[in-house]
C-alpha cells in the first residue's frame, strides 16, 4: 500500500478538521496569508531583478570566461577539474545558473565523468549566496552584510573544495 497517495489529502483534512475545531476562518486567514506573500515580492522584487540583471552582465560580458583563465593555474595545483571551475564560479550568484553550467558540464564531459558528478554535487550541496543575501537582507533592509558575505564565501570555497575531494575519493 502507498500511504504517500493519501498523505496530501489527509493533511488538508487534518488542517480543516483543526481549524474548525479551533474556530478558526480558514479561507479569510488564507487571503490574509496571500496579501502578505505579495507584499513580500513586492519588497524583495528590487533586489532580486538587479541581482539577475548582475548575474546576466556577468556571463555575457566575458567576466566569467576571464575568471576561468585565471583560475587554471590554481585549479591545477588543486587538482580541480577545469570542467567544473565554470561551476564554482557561477553557483554563490545564481542557481539557474548553476543549473545551466551543470547541464553544458554533463553534456560536454558526460553524466558520468569526475567532472559531472562533481558539478552534481556541488549543485546539491552549496548556496547560491548574492541571490540569497539579496533576497533576506533585502526583504528586511539590511544594506551592510557584515561578516555575511565572507563566511558564506569561505564555506562555498571549502564546500566545493570538499565536493572535488570527496567525489574523487568515492568515483576514482
């Protein structure tokens, strides 16, 4: 039997059952819950279009291209593939993104090279970081990110170095 079949409708009973029990409106509270969502977009919208228009001059003006010349030496020393240095590169700006650079890293590499299942596993496992401090400093506006940004970089530059290791240690 696949109880995850009834798993949606029952909750929704549950929570009709409950609010009723509790007396509580449910579809005015619900158009209560649906005006604040789109006070929300409204505030974050800024932030988050300029964000995307950032990211867009990033990839189209050559900025990024530049960024993965730079990095061969090092990436060489630390024994990163060059496929997937357009992933560490793209993933703390943008996860659609990120998704894209995954997608051309499967299709030139193959799914099941080192470098595709690396850029995997960095898709899984870190944070699209500017999209994110945009969206929750902006919502709340907070314009100074602090020790934010820095600590959120240093963790996406272990988790990816992390990532490269540990699927060599698992894959090779």
């Amino acid at each position: 039997m696949n109880i995850g079949v009834y798993f949606l409708p029952l909750l929704i009973l549950f929570i009709l059952i409950y609010s009723f029990i509790k007396k509580v409106k449910v579809y005015e509270t619900f158009i209560e819950g649906v005006k604040e969502g789109f006070s929300s977009v409204y505030s974050i919208a800024p932030y988050l279009l300029t964000m995307l228009f950032a990211i867009d001059i990033f990839r189209k003006s050559g900025a990024m291209d530049y960024f993965i010349y730079a990095l061969k030496p090092l990436s060489k020393i630390l024994k990163i593939p060059e496929g997937v240095i357009p992933m560490i590169l793209i993933k703390p700006l943008s996860g659609s993104g990120a998704l894209g650079v995954m997608t051309d890293t499967m299709k030139q590499y193959g799914v099941d090279s080192i470098e595709g299942k690396i850029a995997a596993v960095m898709m899984g496992s870190t944070e699209t970081i500017f999209y994110t401090i945009s969206i929750y400093f902006g919502s709340v506006n907070v314009k100074d990110v602090r020790h934010s940004l820095k600590a959120s970089l240093i963790a996406h530059i272990i988790g990816s170095l992390a990532a490269v290791y540990i699927c060599y240690y698992f894959f090779r």
